[in-house]
C-alpha cells in the first residue's frame, strides 16, 4: 500500500501500472544504478514484468538506463536509474494532454445538436444521425428530441480551467 509520505515518483509509477510499479519503483529509490535481475530479486517479480515496467517508465522518461558491460558474464547489461526530476513535468504533460482532449470534447458539444428519445438506455445522437432516422431511436424507436446540453459544456469547461489554472500555478 502506498502512504501519502512515499515519493512523488514512486505515487506516479503506482498510478501508472499498479503494485508491479510500486515494487520497481520503490527498489530503483532505494538502488541507484541497479540491473533488472537486481530489481527482480529485491522485489520477488519475474523478470519479464520488471524488464516490462522498466521499458514503460523509461519511455515516459521516468527512468534512465547506462548500457554497461557486466565484467562477469562478458555481456551487455543495463543499470536503471530513476528520473526523480522529471515527475513534475511528466504531471505538466499529462494535464496539457488532458486538458485538450476535454477542449476537443468541448467543442464537439458546442459545434453539435444532440437528440434523445428520453429512454435512459439509449445513446444520444446527432442531428444528422437523428435526420437519417427520421427522428426515430435506432435503439427503441421512441421518438427523438433535442437534448439540451448545457450542462455538459458547463461541466467540460470548468474542468479545463481548473487544469489551466494547475499549470498556472
């Protein structure tokens, strides 16, 4: 379990991938500079899902990796180090992605009139999909009228403030 104490890097990595990442994570704080055969032992993970969690945090360039030659097998290895320095702009990337998506969602709602039949298992459509209906559900056959969408728009544009004003402070 993780406690509001751990490591900002070591909170991302668990939000990530769940306990698999908490393991690694928390063994690459504790050993700088470590193998994955290193970290499989420190942690009791297969190899396999430590090599996996290692390739996913260093390509969201959480972590880094030294190709070094291992003196004793005479192969090529790899030493992980974690990227504390980067968490905070990998949050940044995150709430900017984010953060146009709900933009997206939110012009899609502004730019389109939606239609429903009133049935709460049925899909609201657009206008154009409600036109080649004949105004009739492609669910249920009900009747298809405009649904209001105000509050979705209000609801997406708050969230994207609320992020703006995130990344503003």
């Amino acid at each position: 379990m993780i406690d509001k104490y751990e490591d900002p890097f070591v909170k991302i990595s668990y939000m990530l991938g769940g306990d698999e990442y908490l393991k690694v994570a928390r063994s690459l704080l504790k050993s700088q500079d470590a193998t994955d055969e290193e970290i499989a032992s420190s942690t009791g993970l297969r190899i396999n899902m430590v090599r996996k969690v290692l390739y996913d945090l260093f390509g969201k360039a959480l972590i880094t990796g030294v190709r070094v030659k291992d003196e004793r097998k005479g192969w090529f290895v790899y030493r992980w180090r974690s990227r504390r320095d980067e968490v905070e702009r990998f949050i940044e990337n995150q709430k900017k992605k984010i953060g146009e998506r709900l933009q997206q969602r939110l012009d899609y709602e502004n730019s389109s009139q939606f239609y429903h039949c009133g049935n709460d298992d049925c899909a609201r459509v657009t206008f154009e999909d409600a036109l080649e209906e004949f105004f009739k559900c492609p669910s249920c056959g009900g009747i298809l009228n405009l649904k209001k969408n105000e509050k979705s728009q209000k609801a997406f544009a708050k969230q994207i403030d609320k992020i703006r004003k995130e990344m503003q402070s």
